[in-house]
C-alpha cells in the first residue's frame, strides 16, 4: 500500500500554463506539507497544513496555491509557470504525535519541467 | 534562524569503506535532529534520528550522536554497502514546535563495489 501518493510523477509544460499537482496520504495524519527539491537537490519547505488549515506559507510566490479539500489530501496549483518553476515536488506527512515530532513520510515526488 | 550545515560532496567510496557525513546546526532552544535519505528516483526517508543532547540514533548499521556541546550531528557507517548509495540529508525540526523541519544542502554518497 502506498503510504504517500504524488500525480502525476512527471509533468512538462510551457510558460504561461497552470498546473496542478495531487498528494494523497493513507497514514491518517493531520499535517501535510509539500516541498520544492531544485537541481542541486537543495529541498525548501514551501507550505503545510494541519487538519484542513494552513500553518506554515513561506516566502513563495503566490502563483503558488495550496488546497486541502481534507485532511488526507494536499494539493497544488500553480498559476503562470516559470522557467524557475522546474524541480521536483514532494509532498510529505506527518503524525502529530507525542515522540514522533519531525517524523515526515515523503511522496516519490513530481517532476515539473516548464519549456 | 535555524540552519543546518552539512557537507556537500558528491562522495564516492569503495564498498566496506567507512563513512562520515558532518552535519552542524544553529538553532535557538533544543531541536531534533534528524538524517533523512533519498534512494535514487524516491521521496525521502527517515534514517535515524536524536531528540536531546547526547542521544544517539541508529538504523541500518548507520549512527548519529546528538553533539550539544559541538552544535554537531554527525553520521557514520562502518563498512558501506553498495545500497547505500543515495542523498543523505541532516535536517533539524524548528524547536518552536510548528512541525517545520529545516534541511542542509544534501550530500550525494556512490558506493562502487
């Protein structure tokens, strides 16, 4: 059974398109996040949700939206992609449990690339 | 703010070689450290990790000693496999308590047999 789900695992585009990327986890935690990984693998935090909320927004352009239609799915839509925009995108979760705080299970990822 | 330092590599190591990955951090108040790994082609798992001074986590033949004094989380492995080539990440997670964990830079280990 696959822990942290992430559709679709590539996506090409051109600039100008929206986007969206899906994450779906069956772990039954309550906080989300997703994650940009760039070509030197450096890996930024840029959002997280708990139970449907919005808890951390880093500094991210808001052509960047995150949706949380419940607490097992996290989505992302992007708007007007940018050349800037490729790298990978991974989607994670984790258990708000006492002891198991930074634990986060990570999605394979999505590979955006932007022509 | 929080930062976490680590080296950057690309490493490449004989198989039964013995490794060590330096990670330090800068944190205000007491952080968890961690060490995550990303297999090629995968998302990242958790490897080991140390929630206060002097801790050591272990898995899969890998440790890591939580280092208060040195500000250091350094991972070691006795003897490589070529399996464990792979990304290796030190991250620490935000003492504040919002569950935000902050990566170093990655450091790219192949292991040739």
């Amino acid at each position: 059974d696959t822990a942290v789900s992430q559709t679709p695992k590539y996506l090409v585009t051109q600039m100008g398109n929206d986007k969206s990327i899906k994450c779906e986890q069956n772990l039954g935690h309550d906080t989300m996040y997703w994650y940009k990984q760039d070509s030197k693998k450096f890996l930024k935090i840029m959002f997280s949700y708990n139970n449907k909320e919005l808890i951390i927004n880093e500094t991210v352009p808001n052509r960047f939206s995150p949706k949380s239609p419940d607490k097992a799915h996290l989505n992302l839509h992007i708007n007007s992609l940018e050349l800037g925009d490729s790298a990978v995108y991974f989607c994670a979760s984790s258990p708000q449990t006492s002891g198991r705080e930074g634990e986060q299970y990570f999605g394979p990822g999505t590979r955006l690339t932007v022509t | 703010g929080n930062s976490v330092t680590q080296m950057e590599g690309p490493v490449t190591l004989s198989e039964e070689a013995f490794l060590t990955i330096n990670c330090t951090y800068t944190a205000t108040g007491y952080p968890s450290l961690f060490w995550y790994v990303q297999y090629p082609g995968e998302g990242l798992q958790l490897l080991l990790k140390a929630t206060k001074a002097d801790d050591k986590g272990s898995n899969k033949g890998f440790e890591a000693t939580y280092r208060k004094e040195t500000t250091s989380f350094h991972l070691e492995k006795g003897s490589v496999q070529v399996s464990d080539s792979a990304v290796y990440f030190c991250a620490l997670s935000d003492p504040g308590g919002s569950e935000k964990l902050v990566f170093g830079k990655g450091m790219k280990l192949t292991v040739n047999p």
